[in-house]
C-alpha cells in the first residue's frame, strides 16, 4: 500500500497533511480542489479512515446519529448515500469515508503507510520539514495535524502483562481479522463508552467475560435501529434546516435543548420528562433540561433518575450498587449511550470486580490478580482509552522555532490560541486540537468548521502576498484563560478522573483540555477574529 518516493530525497509541496479521517479528508478538498494548492496527506495505517481505522473492537459505534455524523458540504453527496443504522457501526463509518474519498478523487493524493516521526520548522526557508519512520522527507510551507482527538491509545502500565500468557488487546488497535471469544475466560478492563459498548457484544460470544471497573458510570439506552425509508426521506426533506440546527447547536447536533429548568415543573413531571428522554435514547436526554450541565442541584435530578434505573435493570442489589455512579455528576465524564450494558449484568456468564474495592495488584500468567483473587483469564481486552487530545500531537515530535519542543511547551498542559496554533509553531495548524470544542461537539460539525477556517486563513494570506501566520503568545495566554473560563461555567470540571482532564493518563498535567464554551459561540469567535484581520495572529 505504501505509494513510492516519487521525487527523489525531499518532496515539496505547500501543504502536509498529517491524517487521513474525516480531518484530513475534507482539509485536503478545500485546500487541493478550492485553494489550487499542493497537498500531500500522510497516514499511518494502510487505509483511510482515522480514527475508526483502528477501532474495530466489538460494539464499535458512533454515538451521534447517522444522518449528521457526516459532511455536510456537498448535498449531491448526501443524497447519494444511505445510512442503515441510527448510530453507524465502525465498518459503515469506514465505506462512508471510503466513498468520500473516491467520489472526490482523493487519494491520488494520500500516502498511506507513512508514520511521521517529525516535524521541524525552517525558520530562514519558512518551510517544515516532515520526517516519516521511513526515512523519508518532506517539505511544505504549511504543517496541518489532521490526527485527531482520540488516536494515541493508552494501556496501562500494569506489572506483569509482559508475562500474561494469553492474548491482550486494546480497543483502540483492534485486530482487523477480529477476535473469537468462544469458550473464552475473557477480562474487559474499564468502563468508559468503549467499555460500555463492548460488554454485551463480548458477554454473548465468550464463556465467562470478568468487567473490572474502575469507575461507575451513567449510560442512556442508545436505542439503536435500522433506518426506515420513512425516516431517510424525511432527513432528506430537511437537510438543509437539520444542518443549519446542528452549526448553530452549543454541541453540533441538530436538535434543541429544553428550554426550562429542572426545578419549573414537579416532580412528577420532571420524572416523566425523564422517562420520554430515557425511551428516545441517545444524547438527547442531556437536552431535557437547560441546566443539566450548568448546576449540581439540577443535574442531581437527572443523575438519581438514572440511578434508580440501575437498581432496576440489575437484578443482583449489590451489583447494582457497584455499578451505581456517585463520585462524579451525569455527563462530567463522556456520557456513554448503549446497548444493553446494565442488563449485561444479569447474565450468567457475567461478573463485575470493583477495582476501587480491590485494585488490580498485577497482571500474572494465569490472568488478573487483584489485592484479593486471582482471576484466570484466556484473553484481556483493554478498553482504557486514549491520551486524548495531545497526545496524537505531541507523538509526531514537532518543533517550532529555534528548536522549540511542543513538548516541552506543553509540560504544563496544552496553550494554543483557539485550539488552532501554537505560539512559536509558525505556519502550523491544529485540526479540532486542545483548546476547541473537539470533543464536546459532533466531531464533523467541529471539522469542518476547522477546515474551512484554515482553508480560508491561507487564502487570506496568498491573496495579500503573506507567508507567515503566527499565533500571539499573549492571545494564546488569553484564550486559555477563556477555556478555563468556559469550563468553570459548567459543571465539567468537576469528574476528577475525567479525560477531559487528562486524568486517565499517569502523570498528565490536569487541565481541561476542550472548550466548553459552546460550538456555535466558538465559531462567532473565529469568524470575528477573522474579519478582523486575524486578530490574536501574528501575519508577514
């Protein structure tokens, strides 16, 4: 799959795009077939996809719906594809991106198999120089990290796994022939959304699946099912009013929140409202009330509703409890949506290890050893998550101006101005990166909102006889205290062991990393700076 050097020792173009997921696909639209531009996009893995190239571990999904986790540019490329589910599975999300791709001639233009190892900035050429694990060099005026917000995945450093004598997987570099589970002891560790969405998938196929919680979390039924021709008409009939909603949503879906407070109906009524979010499923319950995220008093209500909904899918009281939620408020951490996880429990072939009880002492041969069992295992799958939002950056080893180390830039957490530049990385540009809504949003609805900005910042530039764009370290310093401004207005900050926080990642500087501000007041934002010759930027 690997396209030869085709251009000798260095190859020159005027942008590198590193990453071929929703990011780097659509970056490379703009910047190719808008701009005029050269565009060389780098990926490691040996097809497209991004991050749902690698996430393959069963009960992979998306948890926005269907019809707006898509592009939304083109409306030819809408109509010409059918979704078969509400939520896409991880094969679905793949052909789309694979149709994408083909329809706008984008590979001829993607280096697939390509790792990149570094990238420097040239300060006298005003060129970044691109290095790939296979030694090879590129040369581009603009550097675009399209890597994405949940790439880098994080297994534990727990004693003893080399000497497992089984296999161990990690969710977010599943095996792409798949895994057999039959009449298989398997351990599942963590209980976060990829957790969650795995559990029932594995429970049905192995002899004995063993969940080793480390913390108890919410989940909302998803209530996933095929897409009726009813359906896909009427999405069809609204498009253009879905996607309008879903850019000027706070987190880019197309749907309202309620606009009243938890504490201006009853009880009563409250409980029912709750009851016909829980029925719907998805994400949407968070949109039942308006304070939900904003106070604890309010989200206690929707916390204790679903609370109660546990004790009663959980036949056994003392499972129950454990897998009851009480360190941290609904939707602190990211809210998972399932499929059956709760009644998952009530299988036979099904137990649950409270690791904040009895913690994981070490991975022996014969499996897991906690401080008070041992429990034999065939296979472990780590469902433990990613070092999310700057470890894909900080993993490609950029360095700016004078040799400046992101890295060592972000030893105290990540500083950017809007999520898209890094003071003393000239030229260089953070797809979605910390600093944005990312995460907090629909992710295509963030994207291409990014891509077009970037799009449109180099566009600006050339039209002026610019070569240079630079974020401020003064503006940067400001947006961070915005971000941290944002968060401190929601009740976000408050999950401890959130990754949001960087909590799940030993020794990751605790910031909150996203800004919660809101994805359409963000994009007021950028559209502000913009117009105003790019504020905050530093352009010659």
């Amino acid at each position: 799959m690997r396209q030869p050097n085709e251009a000798g020792p260095v190859r020159r173009y005027d942008a590198i795009i590193v990453g071929a997921g929703f990011s780097g696909l659509y970056q490379l639209h703009l910047l190719r077939d808008r701009l005029g531009l050269s565009v060389r996009v780098l990926e490691a893995a040996e097809g497209i996809g991004g991050t749902w190239y690698w996430n393959r571990y069963p009960g992979a999904r998306c948890d926005s719906e269907s019809y707006y986790y898509s592009y939304s540019f083109s409306r030819e490329l809408e109509e010409e594809w059918d979704w078969t589910e509400r939520y896409p599975e991880h094969g679905e999300i793949r052909r789309y991106l694979d149709h994408v791709a083909d329809r706008f001639d984008l590979r001829r233009d993607i280096q697939l198999g390509t790792r990149v190892s570094g990238g420097a900035y040239d300060e006298t050429a005003n060129r970044w120089i691109v290095t790939t694990e296979a030694g090879e060099r590129f040369e581009a005026q603009f550097l675009i990290t399209a890597v994405g917000c949940l790439s880098s995945a994080n297994v534990p450093a727990i004693p003893g796994l080399e000497r497992f004598s089984g296999a161990w997987y990690h969710t977010g570099r599943w095996p792409h022939e798949g895994v057999d589970f039959s009449g298989k002891r398997v351990g599942l560790i963590g209980t976060g959304s990829t957790g969650i969405q795995a559990a029932p998938v594995i429970a049905a196929d192995a002899a004995h699946l063993t969940v080793f919680q480390r913390t108890a979390n919410y989940s909302v039924p998803a209530r996933n099912g095929p897409m009726d021709d009813e359906f896909k008409a009427w999405v069809r009939e609204n498009s253009s009013e879905l996607r309008r909603k879903a850019r000027e949503a706070p987190n880019g879906h197309p749907f309202d929140f309620a606009d009243r407070s938890a504490f201006d109906v009853s009880p009563q009524e409250r409980r029912a409202i709750y009851e016909a979010a829980w029925e719907r499923g998805g994400l949407r319950f968070r949109a039942a009330f308006r304070d939900i995220m904003l106070d604890p008093d309010a989200n206690e209500t929707a916390s204790e509703f679903i609370r109660t909904k546990i004790r009663s899918i959980v036949k056994d009281p003392e499972v129950a409890e454990a897998l009851t939620p009480r360190d941290h408020l609904f939707a602190t951490k990211r809210p998972p949506i399932d499929t059956n996880y709760f009644e998952t429990f009530n299988r036979d072939n099904v137990s649950l290890v409270d690791l904040k009880k009895t913690p994981i002492a070490a991975i022996v041969p014969e499996g897991v050893r906690t401080r008070d069992a041992t429990y034999p295992l065939d296979v472990i799958v780590f469902a433990t998550g990613f070092d999310a939002l700057t470890g894909p950056l900080l993993s490609l080893d950029i360095r700016g101006r004078d040799g400046l180390a992101l890295k060592d830039v972000w030893s105290g957490g990540p500083l950017s101005y809007l999520g898209l530049q890094i003071p003393g990385f000239p030229n260089l540009f953070t797809m979605t990166g910390p600093g944005s809504p990312s995460v907090l949003t629909n992710m295509p609805v963030a994207i291409e909102q990014h891509a077009e900005w970037i799009a449109d910042c180099l566009h600006h530039l050339r039209e002026r006889g610019l070569d240079r764009i630079e974020a401020t370290a003064e503006a940067a310093e400001s947006w961070s205290a915005e971000v941290d401004k944002a968060a401190s207005a929601t009740l976000l900050p408050m999950a401890s062991s959130s990754w949001y926080l960087g909590a799940n990642v030993p020794g990751k500087p605790r910031v909150f990393m996203p800004y919660a501000g809101g994805m359409a007041h963000y994009r007021g934002i950028c559209e502000r700076i913009a117009a105003q010759g790019y504020d905050g930027f530093a352009l010659r």
